[in-house]
C-alpha cells in the first residue's frame, strides 16, 4: 500500500512540474498531435498524382499547392508581404517516359546473344539521362575522377571514346583520410559526368541501383545505374573483381582502369525542361512579443522526393515523414490562443533530392535576418524507429536543453544527441547547408529502426516503412521544444 501511495504521489508531482513547464494550453495542443493525421499528410503526399514530388515537375508543382492551402487554412502567415508562400528558383527537369533497357551482349562468332537485365533489381534508370539508345563496348574507369593537381586520372592510358564507362560514386580517399576535403570538387556525379564526356565516352553505367536525381541532365549522356549481378557479369573472366580494383585504387591512390571486352546497350526515354522552376515553401507562426518577434526559430524538412523515373518513388520515409512532422508542429502552433513570443518559420524545402538547391538557394537568399534566426532545426526521415534522437545539439546546451526536457516529460523515448560537425565529405544534408552558411543547426532524428529503410526505392511506401508512433512522438517533442526556445 505504501508504494502505491508513493507510486501515485511521484506521478502527481510530476504532473504538476510539468504543468508549471508548460502551460495547459501548450500542453493540449502537443496531444492534439496525432499519428493518425500525421498518416494522412503521408498517404497524401505519397499519391500516384504528385508523381514521386520531383523538384521541377508538375507533380511538386501540384503538392506545394496542396501544402499551401492546408498553411493558410490553419493561419500560418506568408513569409512576404505580397501574401506568397513561394520562394522561387530555378530546376530544370527530365520526365522519365519508362524505365529503358539495359543488356549485355554475348558475341562469339556466328551469333550475338542477348541478356536483358530487369528494373530495379539488377539496374535502375537514369532520372537525368539524355534520351537515346547506345551500343558500345564497356571499359571500367575506377572512380571516373580526372584530378591533375592530385596526380591522379583514371581515363590515363585507356581509349574511351564512343564506348561506354563504368564508374563508381565518390572518390579513393576515405571519410577520415587526412587530405579528403582535397577529393570532394571531384566526387560530385556532375562533374564526373562532364569529365565523361569530355572523354568522349557515349554513355555511363554508374554503380549502385537507387534513384539518384542530382546527376545533372546532360546533353548527349546517356546512362544507367548498375547492381551487383551486371557487375559480375562485366567482370566475368577478369583475373580482377570489381571489389579488388576499388580497394586498390583506394590503397595505392593509383588508377586500375581497363577494357572488359564486353558490349552493352542501355536505351532511355527522356525529355528534358531546361526552363522549369520549383520553390521552397515558407509560413511563419508571428511572434507575440513586441520586441522579440522579430527573432526566429527556423525549422525545415525538405519537400520533394526522388520523382519517377519509370516507377513511382513514393518517398514516404524520405521525405514525406519529416514534412509531415513539421506540418503537425505549424498547425498545432497556429492555433494556440497565445502565440510563443518569438516567430516560429516553416521551411519546406525543394530541391534537396537535386543536391541540395533549395536550402543553398535560401542561406543565399534569407528570407528572414540571419543575424536574428536562433537557429536551424531540420527534420530528415524521421519516422522510423523506436528512439528519438537530436544531432548536433551537444554543440548548443540551449537547444539540446529544450529537446532533453521535452523528452524527459513527454514523450519517454532513448534519446540519443550528437556534436555539430561540418561533413568533410560533400554534404548531404540541408542541416549542413545551414551549419556550413553560419547558423545553428540541429536535426531531429529517430533511432533503432524498426522497419524496413528502402532509401531511394519503389518499395519507401507509407505502409512498409513508417513508424506511426515515433512519428506523433517526434512532432509533440518538436512542438514542445520550440515552444521553449522562442519563449525564452
């Protein structure tokens, strides 16, 4: 009896402390978050008619409309005067008509015989390639990198013109190498393809089978992405595998290009809008105190997804979860009947998936004082898993203090946190925009993931990869944590 008589006590002394946190009406507006209209945002965004959400195409087009009016129907303001909610900017985009063709051709001396390979198992198509057919012979360039200030060229000795390469994403130095930063101008898939074509290569097979928008259209590149059982077979009868050469190269810094002597032919339907436009998406929750609302929290997640190159992306986890995490958190705190006293910003993001355009386009172009923006909160793929996690807040208490109590009170999840660092590599996130432009920036995240990830793949559908649950825990942690930081 006693320890029941203690059990409740301790649960009615914690419910008084964080009612004293937090007053009553911030306190129902976290638990008016709910999983299941997080879901609908979801579903919604995940419809075959917003056509994977692409930046450029009509599908985003159509879904920023959509985001819109459910902004204005809560009363989430405009960032502009002219009551728009559209940061414009540049996006050319390639429509997909089908997902091509790729076969390997086996010719011995009377005949040529023909093995297809299948989408998207053992190849994905291009979501920028030019549109065409090419028939050539393969030869590997390692990592497709030409650096003459670092000695290092992997076209050097091999005659590539009117033939198709084979290379692999990156560069040979490692994430820890001492002089990576030296690697990362070359690492980006733009410049690899340029480099291809000033080789005079007639296409490219780029390893790894997932969409991957931010290769950059490029007239007269034709290109497929390739899985393990095509690198097989293009290395079949080689003394040297695929794996061996990349280590290799990575060890010695030295090129291993070579001829395979096999043929292939890669066929895409594409046309390419050099002129389109997209935009990042931004509504403000105004600040109710006088003198600090011109001070702003900014929190992000980006809008656009992997699009359709031949198949639907649905981009459920990646990332119609974080949207619709911070879509829940601006409805919430629209409708509080007394608004925190500084201005809270919703940034949804476009271009991301592209190479990060549209959270450069805005560090470029701020749409509020950036001496005034405390800080950055980016939500990426949160909505999978068991835990909940903010990094990068080990670098801000203020921040990480915030996070920590919303979590301790509320919402019971492990909670995991991080420094803030600048990637070495070439970054991948908008959080490292931000980091990298001078803001504060963190991320929420979620941790020990429960379903499958399927990252930039048909199969990221709402139903196989989203974890209701975490997801209404990370927006009432969010909510709650803003709500803190902007009356502080």
């Amino acid at each position: 009896m006693r320890s029941f008589v203690l059990l409740i006590f301790s649960f009615l002394f914690s419910f008084l402390v964080n009612a004293q946190s937090y007053p009553i009406e911030v306190i129902n507006a976290a638990h008016s978050i709910s999983s299941h209209t997080l879901m609908d945002y979801v579903n919604e965004m995940c419809l075959p008619k917003y056509e994977g959400r692409e930046a450029g195409s009509p599908g985003y087009d159509s879904v920023t409309h959509w985001l819109v009016a459910n902004l204005r129907q809560w009363g989430v303001k405009p960032f502009a005067e002219n009551d728009c909610y559209f940061q414009e900017f540049d996006q050319p985009y390639t429509q997909v008509f089908s997902p091509g063709e790729l076969e390997l051709l086996l010719i011995d001396k009377k005949d040529t015989l023909r093995k297809p390979y299948s989408f998207p198992k053992q190849f994905f198509p291009a979501s920028s390639s030019d549109s065409g057919e090419v028939e050539a012979e393969v030869v590997f360039v390692g990592y497709g990198i030409t650096a003459p200030e670092l000695g290092y060229d992997d076209y050097k000795g091999v005659d590539v013109k009117g033939k198709i390469v084979v290379f692999c994403s990156e560069s040979p130095a490692k994430r820890d190498d001492p002089d990576v930063e030296k690697w990362v101008p070359y690492s980006m898939h733009a410049i690899k393809f340029a480099n291809a074509l000033q080789q005079g290569a007639a296409g490219v097979l780029y390893v790894g089978t997932m969409a991957n928008p931010s290769v950059k259209y490029q007239k007269g590149m034709i290109y497929a992405h390739i899985g393990e059982e095509v690198l097989n077979d293009l290395f079949f009868g080689n003394k040297k595998k695929y794996e061996g050469l990349i280590a290799q190269i990575q060890q010695s810094r030295k090129p291993v290009s070579m001829p395979l002597d096999k043929k292939v032919r890669i066929k895409t339907e594409t046309l390419h809008f050099p002129n389109n436009k997209t935009a990042n998406i931004i509504g403000v929750v105004e600040g109710s105190d006088p003198d600090l609302k011109d001070e702003v929290i900014l929190i992000g997640a980006h809008l656009d997804g992997q699009g359709n190159p031949g198949i639907l992306l649905p981009g459920a986890l990646d990332n119609a979860s974080g949207v619709a995490n911070i879509m829940e958190v601006a409805r919430a705190m629209a409708h509080l009947p007394e608004k925190p006293k500084r201005s809270v910003a919703f940034i949804f993001i476009g271009a991301e998936e592209s190479g990060l355009i549209g959270s450069n386009y805005f560090v470029e172009n701020p749409t509020f004082d950036k001496e005034k923006t405390l800080c950055f909160i980016n939500l990426d793929m949160v909505g999978n898993g068991a835990g909940l996690a903010l990094w990068g807040g080990e670098s801000y208490p203020e921040i990480l203090e915030a996070f920590a109590k919303a979590n301790d009170n509320f919402t019971h999840r492990s909670f995991n946190t991080s420094v803030s660092r600048l990637p070495r590599t070439r970054p991948r996130t908008d959080a490292a925009v931000f980091l990298k432009a001078g803001y504060k920036a963190v991320s929420v995240g979620t941790t020990k993931s429960l379903k499958p990830i399927n990252y930039h793949q048909p199969d990221d559908k709402p139903d196989i990869t989203i974890t209701p649950d975490i997801m209404e825990d990370a927006s009432r942690m969010l909510f709650l944590a803003v709500w803190d930081l902007a009356n502080r």
